[in-house]
C-alpha cells in the first residue's frame, strides 16, 4: 500500500468512525443504537487493521481480529438477544432530546480537538488526528451513560468509552502488550455478559429497564 | 509455595465449590479453600521474606514486601470472612438460600479473593488493570445475593460506576506506556508496562506525561477505592451486600485499590522529583473525610453509617500517603491494616444485628447489651476503635499519619482533619451510645453460633493487640513495605 493511498484510506475511516459515533448517540431505536455501534467497532477494526500493514506491526492484527469478532459480531449479537427476550419497547428514552444531544455532541468535538491540540505532550506514534476521535468517543460514552434511561443504554455507552480508549492505545502506543490487550476483551466480554444478566434481573425486580426507577438508596 | 500457587489455590476451589453436593459439602469445601489458601500465602510470605523481590510469570507477576503485606490482609480478611459467612449464610431454617445460589456464591467469593490477590501480586500495570476490573465483575454477584430491589439497585451503581472509573484508570495506563515507549531500548518491548521497569527508569520518562497520568489513575483506582467525589457507589453496595462480604468489600477491596494508586504514586513522585502526586493525594483525601463527615453525623442506617466511615478511613490513608516521608507511610499502611480488622469485625456485627433486630435503621436497634452482652460488648469497643479511642490500634495509625503531617509542616489539612475526627467521633457515640445501653424490647436472645461468636472474638483480640504490640515479623515486613512506598528502588 502505498503511503498517500493509506493517508486518504485512514483519512476516509477516520472520518467514517466520527459519523458512527453520531450514529450511536442519536439513533432512536435501540436496534439501531447497536447497529451503529457494531459499525463502529467494525471500523476500528479496519483502521487497526491499516495501522498495522503501512507501520508493519504485525501483532497489532491479532487485536484487530478480536475486534472484528468480538465487538462486531459477538457483542451486537448478544445485544440483540438481550433486546428480544426482553421484549422491552424499542425506543431510547433520553433525558435530552436528540437535537441537543446533537449539539452536546458538537460541542464535544471542539473540545476534543481543542484539549489534544498541543502536541507537544503527546505525540503518537501513528495517525495524531485519531487522537481527538478517541478523545471524542470517550466523550460520547460518557455522554450516553449520564444521558440515557435505560440501563441497557448504559452499557452501550460504556462499550463506546472502550472503543475510543482501544483506539488510543493503539494509535498512541501500537498497543499495549498482547497480554494485557487480551485481558482487556476478556474483562470486556465478562462484563457484557455480567452486565446482561443483571439487566434481566432489573427487569424482574423493577418491572422496566429504566434506570431512573431505581432511587431506593439514598444519603 | 510460588507465586502461582497463592493464586492458584482459590482458583481451583472456587471450581470445587461449583460441584454440585449437599450443602454440608459445599460448606466443608468453601472453608477448608479459604483456610488452605490463607495458610500456603502465610507460608510463601514468610518463607521468603529475606528476598526484597520475588518474580514470577515472565515478571508479570512479583511480590515484594508492599505486595506482602496486602497479601496478608486480603488472606486473613478472607478467612475470617469465609467462616462468619460459614455460619451467616450456610444456615438452616426457613429463611435459608438455596444450595444452587450457595455454590454461586461460593465460587464468586473465591474468585473475588483470586482477583484481589492478582491485583497486589502483579507486576505488570496492564495486568494489574485486568484484575481490578476482575474485582468488579467477581463482586457485583456477591453484593447481589437475594435479587431484592434495593440490592440490585446497588449492584448495578456498583458495576457501571466503578467500570466507568476503572475505564479512566485505563487512559493513565496508555499514557504511562506511551511515555514509557519514547525511552525504550530494543528488545524492552515485553517489560514497558512492569512497575520495577519503569520505576529503575523512572528518572527518564516525561514527567508531564506521567503527571497527565496519575490524574487519571487517581480518579480512576479513586472511585474503586471509595475516595470522595468518586465514592456514591460505596454506601449503596457496602450496604446491601451480606456482612461477610461487605467486610472484604470495605477491609480488602478498597485497600487493594489504594495500593494501585500507591504504586503510581511511587513512580510519578520518582519521575517527576515532585511533590505533585502527593498534594493531589492529601486534596483528595482531606475531601474524602470531609464529605463523610456529614453523613456518619445524620445516618439512619447503621451499615450506610460503616460504609462512610470507609471512605472516612481511606481518605486518611490517602492523606498518610501524601504526607510521605517514613512516618507518614508506615502509618498509613498501617492504617490500611488496622481499618481492615475493624471494619471488617464491625461488618460481621452488623451481621447479628440484622439477624437479632431484623432492620438496619438505627432508631430501631435498642438495647444490644440487654438482649446478647457478648455482640453488645463487641459491637461497642468496634465503633469506640473505628472512632480512633486509645488503646485501639486505629487511634495509633491515626496519631501517627497526624505526626508525619505535623512533622512534614503541613498544618492547615493536619488541623482540619484532627476538627473533622472529634466530630466523627461524637457522631460515632451519638449513634451508638442508644443501639448499645438503651432499653431493648423483647427478652434476650440465647441462640448461638459459634463460628460466628468465634470469629467476633478473635477480630476484638487482633485490633486490641494490635494497638500495644505488632508481631516482630510482620513489623519488619510493614517497616520493609514503608521503603518501598518510599520509593526506594533496589
């Protein structure tokens, strides 16, 4: 691959990974919530995957293909599952309305791009305009997790907030050591399933999934 | 024993608890792990305690006396724990769980203690991470033991915030591996994120790069440790989890994730040759206590009233460690120590309580004395220990951490805690005076279990000896302990 062929292809994936994050925080339905973000995590995987063949470091390839599956495939899927057995109402319910989400979201850019401008701190080893979309996406799940009702949402942001520091670390440092970038999907997957199952056990207690309805503990 | 041994051990019987038997069995099994693994740890610990660093994994994983020290905490927490909950919640009659939802909880509390015991133990900071992480997710089913509302309820908080916090706790970790990359030589490439690595090479790594992450590391391993702001989770999951549990929740988990932030602590204060870690560590911890202040004055739950007294009692070690010097980090680690039995045998009371007075409102406990003398008197000397009332050894560790600040010339957070202390202190008393000497309805109560008594017992003996007298081996190895927190690099 040539070197101006991969500056546009990263340039073009960047710009992609920005949208699906968008797609997440403003999609209506929670089956579309998901699609958006097995998208992104599909993306992060094609720019992983990128980084590794122009900057020949092969074992970036092995966390790119755990993304593919993991977070791609297997996640969305157990997500979906989640969503039938419950047979919960498919809207998001939010605390904001979309439109200023939208908004919020924007903003979060600048900012993103604003606090990583000064590259005299940090100077990555691959892509710098990565950067703020980590920043970003880390932003974005936090978003979500403050501004969404349903616990289910709440996980969704969380995975959003792991994507944006997976793409940190890899753009930042390669990666950190296979051993530890195995680690963190297994932690991620366990906490998917834990998290699953207690979304369930909410649903059984509380009669919703909205996690504003749990405000018995107090002081 | 090596390393992978201690670890091994609760692992493999965390699987055993699995087996479906009666529940005798389930029982035998549970105890005996916790016992056998406590025994092998003491073993290997004071078997080698003459060598300052043991390696193992590829040096992923390594004790050194710091790590002991913890090592010993969490084993010994967890024996006394696994036997109250022998007696706590292996109980027959009508309000009896389950032998299925028994062996769950049996093979989560191993895998809990496997978790906390890989965290001190690794060397590795990305391993690290992994097992903190672990904590959680080992945890989140033991808080939830009985599907009620409010236990799910604090479950969940427990869960999302402190992966949220732990998620931060990762960006501290790229950051420390990215400014570790900039200064590796080839062939380094599998030692950049082990903690000994970069501390011998501390002098040489961007200082502002690692102050950008203690940042993050501190709000991180923060929320896991109960420090104020990041502590909501805390009250709701201490509360609501069964007594054994919230005794390892509050005496070992938070301690182990201070121990996190004591070893960046010790790296960024090499790194930077400042004092820039410590300060935000005194701030944080100043804060912690003030915030708790508050509500262990206006408590009407006597677990919530426990669970903020641990962010009280964390937000002091964060301070001991922030004061620095000899003085102030032997007193903290002794802190942790000493904060770990008491609270963890004022949790196992509160675990009567709930059995003899069926509530956790204070209003509604009367007369403890009246109605069993023993948990009366134990209850009480707790709450008088965890006040920080000479002889109990929480007051020595709390007079020392003060003297390190005095001494250190740090006189304004000195004085505003020594203020907040007195006021903690009355607010202790005010609560406790009623729920020990009031007058109780209903006769005494002659029923006994004496494993739980036992354990109660022991716990009393431990944090009253401890005030006057600390074993000869075990002061060498927190002494040991104080110099590698020092940042002392072998």
């Amino acid at each position: 691959m040539s070197p101006e062929l991969a500056a546009s292809l990263i340039h073009f994936l960047g710009m992609m990974l920005l949208i699906a994050s968008f797609w997440i925080l403003t999609s209506s339905q929670i089956g579309a919530c998901i699609r958006a973000y097995a998208t992104h995590s599909f993306l992060l995987a094609l720019i992983t995957a990128v980084i590794a063949i122009t900057n020949h470091v092969e074992h970036l390839l092995i966390p790119a293909l755990l993304t593919l599956v993991l977070k791609t495939i297997v996640i969305p899927h157990v997500f979906f599952r989640i969503i039938r057995r419950l047979g919960i109402r498919k809207e998001v319910e939010s605390y904001i309305n979309i439109p200023f989400s939208l908004l919020l979201a924007v903003l979060l850019v600048f900012v993103s791009f604003y606090v990583t401008g000064n590259d005299k701190i940090l100077k990555p080893v691959a892509f710098s305009e990565f950067i703020p979309l980590a920043v970003s996406t880390v932003f974005f799940g936090m978003l979500m997790m403050t501004t969404r009702k349903k616990a289910i949402n709440q996980v969704l942001g969380l995975l959003l907030i792991e994507n944006g520091l997976f793409l940190m670390a890899i753009t930042m440092t390669f990666g950190m050591p296979l051993l530890v970038e195995m680690g963190i999907f297994f932690d991620v997957l366990v906490a998917v399933m834990i998290m699953g199952i207690f979304v369930f056990k909410i649903r059984d207690a509380f009669e919703s999934i909205d996690a504003d309805d749990m405000t018995v503990l107090k002081g | 024993m090596t390393i992978e041994r201690v670890l091994l051990m609760p692992l493999i019987f965390a699987f055993l608890c699995l087996i479906p038997c009666p529940k005798r069995m389930t029982r035998l099994t549970f105890l005996t792990g916790a016992v056998l693994s406590a025994v092998g740890a003491w073993l290997f610990v004071f078997g080698i305690s003459w060598s300052p660093r043991v390696f193992a994994f590829n040096g992923n994983l390594m004790m050194d006396s710091l790590s002991a020290v913890f090592v010993l905490l969490i084993t010994s927490v967890g024996v006394l724990s696994a036997v109250y909950a022998g007696g706590y919640l292996f109980k027959e009659g009508d309000s009896s769980i389950s032998p299925s939802r028994l062996r769950r909880y049996a093979f989560f509390f191993h895998l809990f203690l496997f978790t906390m015991l890989l965290t001190v133990l690794s060397n590795n900071l990305g391993v690290m991470w992994i097992a903190i992480e672990g904590t959680t997710l080992a945890s989140a089913f033991l808080v939830n033991v009985d599907d009620k509302k409010s236990s799910i309820e604090a479950a969940w908080k427990y869960l999302i915030l402190c992966s949220v916090g732990i998620a931060l706790a990762l960006f501290g970790i790229i950051l420390v591996y990215y400014s570790a990359i900039a200064q590796a030589a080839a062939g380094e490439n599998g030692l950049l994120l082990d903690w000994t690595f970069l501390l011998s090479k501390a002098k040489q790594l961007d200082p502002q790069v690692l102050r950008l992450a203690f940042i993050f590391i501190l709000v991180g391993y923060g929320t896991k440790a109960g420090l104020a702001p990041f502590h909501s989770w805390l009250p709701d999951a201490h509360s609501q989890a069964p007594a054994p549990v919230s005794a390892l929740l509050s005496g070992v988990l938070l301690s182990c994730a201070t121990l996190g932030i004591l070893r960046f602590h010790i790296l960024t204060t090499v790194a930077t040759g400042s004092a820039f870690s410590g300060t935000l560590l005194i701030l944080f911890g100043v804060l912690s206590v003030a915030v708790a202040t508050p509500f262990i004055l206006e408590q009407k739950d006597y677990k919530r009233l426990l669970a903020y007294s641990s962010v009280e009692h964390m937000g002091l070690v964060a301070v001991g460690l922030g004061f620095g010097g000899v003085l102030g980090i032997y007193g903290a680690l002794l802190h942790i120590v000493n904060h770990a039995f008491t609270k963890s045998l004022l949790f196992f009371s509160s675990g009567h309580l709930l059995y003899l007075f069926q509530t956790k409102e204070i209003s509604k406990v009367k007369g403890i004395f009246r109605k069993n003398p023993f948990l009366g008197i134990v209850f009480f000397l707790g709450i008088l220990a965890i006040a920080g009332m000479p002889p109990f050894s929480i007051f020595v560790s709390e007079f020392l951490i003060l003297s390190a600040g005095f001494l250190a010339g740090k006189f304004v957070p000195c004085v505003i805690l020594l203020a907040l202390l007195a006021l903690i202190f009355v607010g202790f008393l005010r609560h406790t005076n009623e729920m020990t000497f009031g007058v109780s309805e209903g006769p005494p109560v002659s029923e006994r279990s004496f494993l739980m008594d036992g354990v109660l017992g022991l716990g009393l003996v431990v944090i009253f000896m401890m005030g006057f007298y600390i074993p000869g081996p075990f002061q060498r190895l927190l002494l040991e302990a104080g110099r590698v927190a020092g940042g002392v690099t072998v």
